[in-house]
C-alpha cells in the first residue's frame, strides 16, 4: 500500500496475495477505505496517524486474505475490527514509551500558548479525555457520537453485544465527563 495524492492507495506486495486474491482485495480497498479513515482519524489525532492504521488494516487483510469474510456486513466488521485493534495496540505501545520517558526525565509536554483560541483549547481537551479512555471504550463512544452508528451497527462492527455497547458508551460518557471537567477546572 502506499499513499497516492494525500490519500491512501493499494497496492499488493509481491508474493503477498495470490493472483486469485488481487481483485477481492482491490474491491475491498474501494468500498471501505473512506469508512475506515473517517473511523481512524476520530480515533488519533493526526491524519498521517490515521492513514498508517488504514495502511496496517489493509496490509492485514492482503497478507491473509482468506481470513477476510465475504459479505458487506461481515468484512466491513472485520476491517473495524483490525483497525481498532491496531489502534488499542498504539496506544499500549505509546503508553509504554510515555512511562519509559517520564520515568528517564525526559519531557513530551507541548506547551500551549497562554493566548491559544478557545477552539484549540477545547479540541485538547476532548482529545486527551479520548486517549485516557480504553481503547475499546473510545472507538464505542467516536462510532455512536461522531460517526452516529446505532447500538446494533456498533455491536456488530465490534464483535460486542448490544448491551456491552451500551455499558460502554455509559461509562465513557462519564469517564470523559470527569476528564473534561478536571481538565477545565486546572
């Protein structure tokens, strides 16, 4: 895969995916890229972050194409299902990097200017209340509240029942309620 005009591209790596697999995959690439970068770039905060994780999902599916389900419904909640699972494995991998640095003195605060619009204020917030909620929690509550997928659509997307969704989507509502208003009362 590469990028193609700031957007994302497929391409298969030689002796990747069979022949037979070439044109199932391009299919899959053109029905679902756009989705899964929207997905992706509600879950990260840069769009070169969110095009490496669409990038990883369709390298997934090219080195294993067989395991690809057929059907709308069904390979799309696999390519979600990839992604957020790429995602959680970032932050853990991130999380990891932020605690060997902290623990080594070494600073990875950005300062944000004093005069800093309230927008931009606003967007780090609710930006670092996402990334303090669990992975599986964030991807529930960007889906329902950014993207407006109903519980059913979710639960199916994630492999999680419907009642799991919405424990989910309650309890990261309060989780970034709290983050959001500590952060607002510092």
């Amino acid at each position: 895969m590469g990028m193609t005009d700031g957007g994302i591209g497929v391409a298969t790596a030689q002796g990747i995916a069979s022949d037979a697999a070439e044109p199932r995959l391009g299919e899959l690439f053109e029905t679902h890229h756009r989705r899964l970068y929207k997905l992706a770039r509600r879950l990260v905060s840069t769009s070169d972050e969110a095009r490496d994780l669409v990038q990883d999902t369709f390298v997934r599916a090219v080195r294993a194409p067989h395991s690809v389900p057929s059907g709308m419904p069904a390979e799309e909640a696999w390519l979600v299902r990839v992604l957020v699972n790429l995602c959680r494995d970032r932050w853990r991998s991130n999380a990891v990097q932020r605690r060997f640095r902290e623990r080594h003195g070494a600073d990875d605060q950005r300062a944000i200017a004093p005069d800093a619009e309230r927008a931009l204020i606003a967007q780090t917030t609710i930006w670092r209340g996402l990334r303090a909620l669990p992975p599986r929690r964030r991807a529930v509550i960007v889906l329902r509240e950014l993207e407006g997928a109903s519980m059913n659509d979710i639960g199916a997307l994630l492999g999680i029942a419907t009642v799991t969704v919405r424990w989910h989507l309650s309890q990261g509502r309060r989780q970034l309620s709290r983050i959001i208003k500590e952060e607002c009362e510092r």
